[in-house]
C-alpha cells in the first residue's frame, strides 16, 4: 500500500475489459519477455464472448535466460505490484484466474510471492468480489523444476497441465486453446506488473518515455565486467554506453578495456565495443545492428575475457536444455558445442567457420520454438564479429603442431 499497489484498483476494474485493452494499446506497451509484441495487441486476441470455456492469464516467471534477473527483483521486493496487475490484465482479457508459473530454483522468491498472495486473499483483494469489484479473480501459484525449455510459452502450458515441457506446434494459439484447452494468454512477469501504473498515471505518460514503436520504461539488468553490477529502471531508447556510466560505474578498467557486450540475455548476439558506443538499447535500434534487445540482461565482457570460450559455454547451456523434440535442435545444439569446443583451442581448419555458420542457418527457423534460434545467434554473433580472433587460433594451433612434428 505504501508504495502505490493496490490504490483504487476497484476504479480501475469497474471501468471494464474494453477500457482496460484500449488504455494499453495506447500506452505503446511490448512485451517484456523477449518478443516485444504489443500487449494490448495480445490481450485483445482473447475471446470477448464465452463459449462455456473459463479464459486464464499465465504469468511466466519462469526467469531462466543466462544473464537474466528483473523478474527476480520484482517478485522478491514488491510482489503485491504483480498480483495487483494479475488482476488488471486478468479482468482486461475477462479471465477469472490466473496462474503464477515461478522458476524452480525461485525459492525465496517463491516464499515472498506466497506471503503477498495470502495477505492479499486476507484483505479481500483477490478472490470473490475482488477489491469489491464484483469480479471474482483467483491467483494460484505453480512452480516449475529447472528447465530453462519451460520457459517458452506452450512448453509452459504442457507443464502447468502435468506433462512433458515440450512446446506445441501452433497452431492453434494459446488464445485459442491455450492451458487446459481453454483461451489462455501468457505473460511477462514485468508486463503485468506495469499495468496498473499504465493505467493510474495514464498512456500517454508512459508513451512519452523512450522512442516510437519503442515506448516506456524497461527493468535492464546489467552483469559482468562492470564496477558496479545492477538491476535498474531506466527508459527505453537510453544509450548503451551512458545504461552502463551512469548506473554501473563503467566497465572494470574503463571503456577502452571493453571486449564486447551481450545486450539482451545469452540468446541474443553479442556486439564488440565499436558497435556499443552509440547503440540505443531498444526493440528496433537493436535490431538494427542485428542483435535484440531480448530481456534486457546486459552482459558486459572486457579484455580479459576469451570471447570464443564465453560463447562456447552457452552452446553447452542450449545443448544441455534442448528437450529434444526437434531434430535440428536436438542434434545441432550438440554439433555446435562440440565445434566450438575444438574451435577454443584451435583444434579446427579454417573451412569449418564457414560450417559452423552453416549448421546454425540449419538450426535457425526450422524448429518449432525459438530455442533453436537462441542457440544459433550467439554463435552467428561471435563469426561476424570476431572471425579474426578464430581463424589466429586455428592458424597458431597447426603452427604448434608442425613445430611438435618437426621436434618429434
């Protein structure tokens, strides 16, 4: 209550579905998540009349992006502002619950999530004739068990249901037939908790902040090789450079010593330090120099840091959560790690850069979900960008091995 949740919210439900809908296409909202797909947009896909089916709002919590911790934040600090706006998007897409999908590993999260739940059920602002409404709205709260594949939206759904997390072709769309068969829509946890805000203070005021098309403020968390490594809002639109100055001191040893930059959480291209000096950190600027803005975990590595090895690394992390389901998913996250295995030392011939840029054109777009592009872009990113620095190992590993030869 002292920070703002829960402030005449009946006001806001009583004004309807249709006013909730209209009031968030105009604020110029994109999803949080990842996608960046205009929420008001998405909730409006949801049935206005029933056919006998209850409509869901799923929230995913399932925070698993390497790099990525904003969601975190809010359901640690201030989940009331969550399951205020649970209620907000719930009633904007007339669902009468919603589920809460938290990470696993998401303990303490967990608790503080259940603590806010049953204070809010005890004030009566959920539940039957919630905040006095009329409305009946029930949160409940479900916790996944670690797969990173869950947190892709169909995958979610197969798990909330008792499944295998395996996502499912569309469509139809969760819209459609979503969680139990029934109209669902699936949400950042960031994009709901915004809502309420939206609404009180108005779209035009979160309009004004950032760019067209790239509208609002946004949770940036920012992580590696920086004096001071934070989560922070900060509007849409702001510089890289003056993201990273003004809320994390610069980066360890100053500017110069910058390698490179990882803008959007792990699944997204990295960018090398001439990029990152005038690049805006929003959906089209980022785009634009063929990276994303992603979740918007910011993952900053200096000089020090063996770039081939880090991208190597989050191959294994694609190859260990791909669930298997796709053929080119499933064999070529594995095909890709063990490349880039081989290319950290050297241990390769300069024709295989060319191939390993080639299995990842075969992974990217031939999988059902997007973890198959996730796994191919850091490794496109790292051949644009730093296809020197592979072809000098490569050149210095056969040089160590002709000089073994000579010696031997």
């Amino acid at each position: 209550m002292k920070r703002g949740d829960w402030y005449r919210t009946k006001d806001l439900v009583i004004k309807g579905s249709d006013w909730i809908v209209n009031e968030m296409k105009k604020s110029g909202l994109r999803g949080r998540g990842g996608a960046g797909f205009p929420s008001g947009l998405k909730w409006s896909f949801m049935p206005k009349t029933t056919d006998g089916r209850p409509s869901y709002l799923v929230v995913n919590a399932d925070e698993s992006e390497p790099g990525t911790c904003k969601d975190r934040e809010i359901m640690r600090h201030d989940p009331h502002k969550l399951l205020e706006g649970c209620l907000i998007a719930g009633v904007g897409m007339r669902a009468k619950a919603a589920y809460i999908y938290i990470r696993g590993e998401y303990v303490n999260e967990r608790k503080s999530l259940q603590k806010a739940r049953q204070e809010a059920y005890e004030a009566g602002l959920l539940g039957k004739n919630a905040c006095g409404s009329g409305y009946d709205f029930d949160v409940y709260i479900h916790f996944g068990a670690g797969a990173y594949i869950c947190g892709e939206e169909t995958a979610l759904l197969e798990s909330l249901e008792g499944k295998q997390g395996k996502p499912r072709l569309k469509p139809p769309f969760p819209a459609n037939a979503g969680l139990y068969g029934c109209p669902t829509t699936v949400t950042n946890v960031e994009t709901v908790a915004v809502s309420p805000t939206i609404l009180r203070r108005g779209p035009e005021w979160f309009a004004s902040f950032g760019r067209k098309n790239n509208a609002g403020t946004k949770l940036f968390c920012i992580s590696g090789h920086v004096n001071k490594p934070c989560t922070v809002e900060e509007e849409m639109s702001i510089s890289l450079k003056e993201l990273i100055e003004r809320h994390c001191g610069g980066v360890r040893g100053g500017w110069d010593n910058l390698l490179a930059v990882i803008p959007g959480g792990s699944s997204v291209p990295l960018l090398p330090k001439n990029i990152c000096e005038d690049v805006l950190m929003d959906f089209d600027a980022l785009k634009a120099v063929q990276s994303g803005l992603g979740t918007a975990a910011v993952i900053v590595m200096d000089k020090s840091t063996d770039v081939v090895d880090a991208i190597a690394r989050l191959s294994y992390f694609y190859k260990h959560e791909s669930c298997g389901q796709c053929t080119p998913c499933r064999e070529g996250t594995g095909w890709l790690w063990m490349i880039m295995e081989r290319m950290k030392v050297g241990n390769a011939k300069l024709e295989e850069i060319d191939m390993l840029q080639e299995v990842t054109k075969q992974i990217e777009g031939h999988t059902i979900c997007a973890l198959g592009d996730a796994a191919a872009w850091p490794v496109q990113g790292l051949i644009r960008h730093f296809r020197p620095e592979l072809e000098r190992r490569i050149r210095e590993h056969a040089e160590r091995e002709l000089q073994q030869a000579a010696a031997a």
